[in-house]
C-alpha cells in the first residue's frame, strides 16, 4: 500500500518492497491505495458558474463553489458540480428571500398602489398622494403617479396677491411719513416765540417830561 499522495509504482516481490511514485501535477490521491493512477483535479469550468474554492494538492482534489449570482444545483460533500444563475427580479417586483449558495432568489410583485424601478428592488414604494392637484398619469407596477401641475391662473393670482400686498405697504407708510412731517410743522408753529410790539408813546411820554 502506499499513502496519500503517491500510487505504487512497482509491487513488491520476494526480494523487494513496494515501490511508490508521487502524483504529478494536476492529479491527486486522497487516501492509501495499491492503485497505479492518480486522479485526475477536478476542473472548475466558469461556464458551469463554478469558481475555485481551494487549488488541486497531490493529497486533496480541487474544491470548486458558486460564482457570485450562482447557486448550486449538483452539491455533493467534495463541493458543487454545477450552478445556475440566481433569480433577477424585475422592475415592479421586489426581493421576497435573498439567494444563498444553495438556494435560488425569490421574487414577488409589488402589491396595488406600490412601485419598483430597478432590478433586485427590496422595498415597493408608494405612489404619491395627487389628492390636493389631480392625477396626470397613473401610477403602475413600475412608475410612480404623475400629479397634475398647478395652473398657470394660480400662480399669476399669487404674484398679483404678493405685488398688490407690496405697493399697499409702500403707499401707506409714504403717507404715514407724509402726515408725521404735517403734524411736526404744524406743533413747531404753536411753539415759536411771537414778537413784542414796540411802545412808542412811552418813549414819547418821557421826551415830554424832559
């Protein structure tokens, strides 16, 4: 017998042991044999969705798992033998249960009066509320409602509103300072100082005496 590893290369004879010979390059043996051939690694072919997990030893085989976005479809305890690609979901679906090496994606429609625009979504979201404008466009599985944009007379009203609302303001504080200059004329004309008139005949009256 020989040990992992190696094959024999000749048998043993009366006059001599066994002979063993190591595996060469891309083959292998697990476990102690009497055999004359290694075995052959195990490949791992892309276009099987399979990837290396660990590289071929001359005492293990070759490993081979999923590529990511794969799950496997031919498991065994020595790796995967095939995969297939996962699931995609689709705009208007969401992720039900994400894929695993081993089982594919589930998908599931977005219920009534929800929306996905992408693939492999996880959430649906809700169409926009268009109670208060109307609905332009309805909303569906994978577009959202489209509300009816406010009027052009709505918004001239509110410029006109916001201007008229402005002129007034400026109107009445022109007039207030208007009657503020008024009012502080018309208190500094009761406030002046009126001149004393001259007494010429008490001037006279003292001419005469002298």
């Amino acid at each position: 017998m020989c040990p992992p590893g190696s094959i024999i290369g000749r048998d043993c004879t009366p006059l001599s042991n066994t002979t063993c010979l190591p595996c060469g390059k891309g083959t292998y043996m697990d476990h102690p044999n009497g055999l004359s051939e290694c075995l052959a690694c195990k490949v791992c072919d892309p276009d099987l969705g399979l990837s290396v997990h660990w590289e071929c030893t001359d005492t293990q085989n070759t490993k081979c798992v999923c590529k990511k976005g794969y799950f496997c479809i031919d498991s065994h305890s020595s790796g995967c033998g095939a995969c297939k690609k996962q699931l995609v979901c689709k705009p208007g679906e969401k992720v039900k249960t994400e894929g695993t090496e081993t089982k594919n994606t589930v998908c599931e429609p977005c219920p009534n009066g929800t929306f996905s625009e992408t693939e492999m979504s996880q959430t649906c979201l809700p169409w926009t509320n268009c109670a208060e404008r109307g609905i332009d466009k309805a909303g569906s599985s994978t577009s959202d409602v489209i509300c009816t944009k406010e009027s052009f007379n709505v918004v001239t009203v509110a410029v006109i509103s916001v201007l008229v609302a402005v002129i007034i303001g400026v109107m009445s504080y022109l007039a207030w300072k208007k009657l503020q200059k008024f009012c502080q004329k018309k208190q500094d004309g009761y406030t002046s100082p009126k001149a004393e008139p001259h007494n010429e005949k008490s001037t006279d009256d003292g001419n005469a005496e002298l």
